[in-house]
DNA sequence: GTCTATACGCTGATAGAC
DNA sequence: GTCTATCAGCGTATAGAC
C-alpha cells in the first residue's frame, strides 16, 4: 500500500512524517549528505523521537529498504494477477515501473540511485529479495513456454529491463524530459523485436 | 593510457599511488565511507601531500573523474578506428566494456556504481562527457544508414547498452560469476534480434 | 512518547618545521 | 615538496526533564 504517500501532510502520523521527509532528503541530497537534524527539521519532529522510533538514521534508511521492497513486491504480485503469459507481464511491469516513476518518483529514485550496501552492509541485495525473484520465475516460465528465447536467465533478464532501467534513470536524472510512458511502446518493440532495422 | 594501472607498486610516483589507493578505496567502500586518513594510510603518503597535489578529497575524486572519462573516451575513439558501421562499433564498444570488467574492474565499478553528483554537484554529468557524446553519434549515424532502427535516440540507445551495463553491474555485484564475455554473444544476439522465441 | 541540551568521536583541513 | 601535530566543525547518539 502507498504508505507513505499518505503522509506528507503535518498532522500525520510522527513516523510517517519522519519516513517521508527523510526518503525525499535522501533523494534530494543523497543519504550521506543528509544528517539526522535535517530529517528532523523538515518533519517536524524532534531528535529524540527519530531515535525513539528507528533508532538512528541507518534504522530509517532499513525501513525505508524494506517499504520499498514490499512496495515492488505488491506490484509484481498484482502484475501476476492481471495478466497472464510472460510477455505480457513483463510489458506490465514495465509500464507500472513507468508510471511510478512519474507519480511516485521518490520512492523509484530510492530504489535505483541509493547504493544501499553502502549504508546498510548487512541488508540483503536488492536483486535477492522477493519480487526480483519473482521477476526472474516470470522469464524462466517464458522460457520454458517459448514465449521468450532461450539463454541464460540473467542475460535475458537484463535484456529484457536494461533498457526501461536505464530509461528510468536517465529521467529521474532529468536528462529526458518527456514523461516515460510517451516512449513506451517504442522501448517494449525494439526490445522485443530487435534493434535491426525494422 | 592506463595510467593508474602503472602505479600499484610503491616507488611509483607520488601524486599515482595516492590515485590508485583513493580508487581503491573509494570503489571498495563508497566515497563517503573513505577519510584522508585512509587513503594517506594505504598510499603511505602524508596528509600533507595529499593536500598538495589535490587539494583534498574532493580533489581526488575529481581527477578519478576525469580520468576516467579520459580512458573511456580513448576506447571509443579506439573503437572507430577499429570498425566501421554502427552494428560493430557498438559491439565492439561492448566487448571492450567487459574485457575492462574484468581486467580494471576499479575504474568500471567507479564509472558505474559511484553517484559523482552526490559529492561533485558541479561535475557535469557522464552522459554529457565527450565519450558518451560520440556514443550517441555512432547510434545516430546507425540509425541514418538503416543500420539500426528508426526511433528516439535516448530509447535506442538505452535498449542498445542498457543489457550490458545490467550485465556488468551484476558482474561488480558478485551476482554473476563467470567472466562477462562467456555472455557476450548471448547478448549481443538478444539485443540485435529481440527477446522472442527464436 | 516527546522534547532540549549536551557529550564525544571522527573528518576535513591548516600551520609550520624540515 | 613532504611531513607531523593540531584545530574547528559537524553529525551521531545519549541523558534526563516534561
């Protein structure tokens, strides 16, 4: 559920405030250019709470990992239960990852730009948890249908998302400036189809 | 001109063992998790010299910087001299991008993994250096002499290359074991031809 | 649970001898 | 140019009142 989105306004729950302010402070400045008197500013908070409720900065940066992931895991799982056959999903969640990208920017841009392992050493890698793992069960059953060619699933995987990631990144960096899903039918055919000339 | 890749042994000059230790470290454990200390220690250097030659840690990373581009601009200029057309240009860009993968993974990683606005704000950004420039222009040019397929260059490009450098995240991620160019003709297969079933 | 005030370590940076 | 010793500031974290 878009928790988070929820709580931007100022009579909104403490932890939630502090969850928001600091997931947009991240992403603005980057975690390490962010101290714990800045998330407690923008939230309006106090120290004392931030540490009463996560501990210190690394705790909201967890909490915020583990939101992201169930985040993206509830978008896989809804992909998986509207729409069947691999390629279709995968178009599907492509196209989700796109609009996310426009309404809830922030929370991509934690995903995809935040070096995680950096600040959190011990946390699992992003591409071991539950809806990446689920991704890649997708593309092995395409494989097995022959919906997608055959090869080694992390080759094909990469394929089949480089491009949307790096579309992706390039527009939260603000080097594209068209919104993502003006580009996506033409990214999902040349990725299917090939980049030859058609 | 691998320049740093001369001066791991410690009678080299000064100002390149403080390089190849910064690069070291930098890439080993993020930038922000690396003080002068650290570097002054592994380059067995004062913290005065490093004062002296860079100004500082940020000086540091901004000669990395440069350096880097400068290494990434030769490849490609090497790569047009090399081949001709834009299918075997980019191809070849790419297996040149994993045999570095391999061999000098520090600069690859540090190209890849670093987020260079978080602590270089005034840095151009990559994808505006000289090298990424004439990337796009082999693509452009592909796309002129229906080599390539007809579309947006950043799309184009992006589905181009986005596979690869997937691959090679994965690969300084320790997620894939084999050496890159074991999936090289996989890949370069996939992205030519399209994901569907052969 | 929330707040303020405070302690303390680390880090980037400088001064000044050699 | 190179070094050592030292500083000042910031950022995390805690103590203790309310």
């Amino acid at each position: 559920m878009p928790y988070l989105k929820k709580c931007t306004p100022e009579n909104e729950p403490v932890d939630c405030r502090i969850l928001t302010a600091a997931l947009e402070l991240f992403v603005e400045r980057g975690y390490h250019n962010v101290s714990v008197h800045d998330v407690q500013k923008r939230a309006n908070v106090s120290i004392g709470s931030i540490y009463n409720h996560f501990g210190g900065k690394e705790g909201i940066a967890k909490a915020l990992y583990h939101h992201l992931i169930n985040e993206f895991d509830e978008l896989v799982q809804d992909v998986l239960a509207e729409a069947s056959g691999a390629r279709a999903r995968c178009n599907l969640i492509i196209q989700r990852l796109f609009e996310y990208t426009e309404t809830r920017r922030h929370i991509i841009a934690y995903m995809l730009h935040a070096k995680h392992r950096e600040f959190m050493p011990e946390e699992p890698p992003l591409c071991s948890s539950s809806p990446f793992v689920a991704l890649r069960d997708i593309v092995r059953q395409g494989m097995e249908d022959g919906e997608i060619r055959q090869g080694d699933p992390w080759v094909i995987t990469s394929v089949l998302f480089g491009g949307a990631i790096r579309l992706v990144q390039l527009r939260l960096d603000g080097v594209i400036d068209a919104p993502l899903m003006t580009h996506y039918e033409e990214l999902v055919e040349a990725t299917w189809q090939g980049l030859g000339s058609a």
